[in-house]
C-alpha cells in the first residue's frame, strides 16, 4: 500500500523551474519601518542631533529629506523648519 506523501514528492519533482527572463514584480515604493520622514524647509543646510537616539540628521539643502527615528520624530517635529512627509 502507498501513502499519498510519494505522490506528492513525485508531483513536486515534476514541477517546471522558474522561467530564466522572468522579472520579479515591481517594488511601488521601498519604505522602512520604524522611521519617519522629515523635509528641510530652511536655506543651506543643517545637520540636527536627536535627543533620544543621538542620531546625526543632516539636511544638505532645501527640499531634502531625511528618515529619522521614531524616538526622535517628536523632536524633529518642534524645528520649525523641518516638517514631517509621507516619504522620499
């Protein structure tokens, strides 16, 4: 008597392999967990220490934008020239 786990190691070794030209699905956008975003506003640029992290931001110039820890978003959010974006 057969038991069903050959039929099945059988049909798993039939299986045709992955194509070779076949493209992985496209990323919409690449996002980091555990970060928010920040945009500098100012002129020139800035560089901010987070009080909770230690963390070093640096803004290089107007319109950049930075992820920032989630400890030090807080933070970030009272710089008056820094505002929190959806992401890059």
């Amino acid at each position: 008597m057969t038991c069903c786990g050959n039929r099945r190691v059988a049909a798993g070794a039939m299986a045709s392999p992955p194509a070779a030209n076949a493209r992985p699905a496209p990323v919409a956008e690449t996002r980091r967990f555990g970060v928010a975003y920040f945009q500098y506003t100012g002129q020139g640029g800035v560089i901010i220490t987070g009080p909770t992290t230690g963390n070093r931001y640096r803004f290089e110039a107007n319109g950049a934008i930075v992820a920032v820890a989630l400890g030090d978003r807080a933070s970030l959010a009272r710089v008056p020239q820094l505002r929190q974006v959806a992401g890059p």
